[in-house]
C-alpha cells in the first residue's frame, strides 16, 4: 500500500484573502493529508480579524509575528525559517505555500531541491518566478468561481458563473499540441493522464478549471483540434482515454 502523502500548509496571513479557506483546505486535501497547518502574521492588526473565527473551524494554528520596521514583512522570514525547520524534521513528503507574494520564489525551489513536492496556491496576481518554482499552482478564483457555482444551484438569481473564466488562446491551444506530440506513439495517439502530467510539469498552473471545464477531456474536446478514443482498460473495469491532433 502506497504511503500517505503528509503535507505541511503554511499561509501568509498578510498576502491572502480569508474568504475561501473552507474551499482552499478541500483543494489540498486532495493532493495528501495537511498534518501541519499553519498562519502567519501580526494578529494585532484589525487587517487579520477576519480569519480569527475560520482558524478555529479549520484547526489552522496562527503563528505571531511582530512586525519590527515598517515597510519590512517579518511575516516572510517567520515563514521561510519554519519551511526549513519542517523539512529537516522529516515530518511531511510535501508542503503547500499559500501566498501571491514572489518572496517566496526561493523558497519553493529550495524545497524541490530537496526533493519535496510543492504545491502554490494564491490570486493570479502571483508573479511568475514563483509560480514556475511550485510543481503545481493553484489559483484562489478557481475556488472561488466553485463556491459562487454551489450558490447558483440554491439561488439562481447569483451573478454568471462563468466569470472570470480564461479565455482559450492559441497559445494555450499549441501548448497542449505539442504535449500530446511529445507523448504520441507511432499514429499519433497519447494517453490522457500522461497529457495532462506534462502539462503540469511543462506549466506548473495549467488547469482545466482556469478555463470553465472540470476536467480536461472535456477542455481539449471544446477546442475541436484532436480526436478523442475511448479504450477498454485491463480486464475491462474502465476506460482509458487518448488524444491526438487532427491529421490535416
């Protein structure tokens, strides 16, 4: 049996919205088993009182710090010296950075280095470097598009769930041609699950959600550039899917 996956959450209290923690600890929960939950920030502050209650509901831990000059986030270093302290205890297999500050670009690729998997979760206002230095990255309105679409099936009346949506654009749409080239056997077909693995490794917040689309057969459907073939798995008990591009 394969061992659990532990992860240690770590969340800048500063830099992220309490709105959707509920939705955010459902997302990591599917990635392994959040042992370690953490927040860090200056609880002094009226800025953070919001997340007061949602600690509690979430056994999230808050983690004081003082902010010892202006203009200079503590908050940071309080987080990037417990990341390290985490990883030399050998406690978790993984860790999730919540946060759309690029100051912890370093700190992600320093935990890979080690031979951790790193999963990003912040607004997609994040910077680049850091998005880039997670295995996987997550972006809060995917979350919150999914708690706006739970609303519209009790009230109908709630604004379009479709918002803030990514558009599919050619550049999108030559990233997964080149994927499923990458992968294709003789006659062009590819294993789904191996398409969207490169993807994810090619770009660490490619997500069919991004897009509208739950999963990313029906994304890759939607485009009408590859043909789709259904296969009996082994022994029959489910089927496997493959892709290729349309042969001109």
């Amino acid at each position: 049996m394969e061992s659990e996956i532990k992860l240690a959450v770590l969340i800048d209290g500063d830099n992220i919205p309490s709105a959707y923690v509920k939705e955010m600890m459902e997302e990591i929960a599917k990635y392994g088993n959040p042992t370690i939950k953490r927040i860090y920030g200056d609880w002094t502050k009226p800025t953070l009182t919001k997340w007061k209650n949602l600690l509690l509901e979430n056994a999230i831990t808050p983690i004081q710090q003082y902010g010892y000059t202006t203009g200079k986030n503590a908050t940071d270093s309080a987080m990037i010296i417990d990341a390290m302290d985490i990883l030399y205890s050998e406690k978790v297999n993984g860790f999730c950075l919540v946060s759309s500050d690029s100051d912890f670009t370093k700190l992600a690729t320093r935990l890979r280095e080690a031979g951790m998997n790193v999963i990003g979760i912040g607004e997609k206002k994040t910077p680049e470097p850091f998005i880039v230095a997670c295995d996987r990255f997550i972006y809060i309105e995917i979350l919150r598009n999914r708690s706006k679409e739970t609303e519209s099936s009790i009230a109908p009346d709630k604004t379009d769930k479709k918002s803030g949506v990514d558009k599919i654009t050619p550049k999108v749409i030559k990233l997964i041609s080149t994927t499923i080239s990458d992968l294709a056997d003789d006659d062009g077909w590819a294993f789904l699950g191996d398409v969207g693995s490169l993807l994810q490794k090619k770009q660490p917040n490619f997500d069919s959600r991004n897009y509208g689309f739950e999963k990313l057969t029906p994304l890759i459907n939607s485009i009408g550039k590859y043909e789709i073939d259904q296969r009996e798995s082994y022994k029959g008990k489910f089927k496997l899917i493959y892709v290729r591009n349309k042969r001109r």
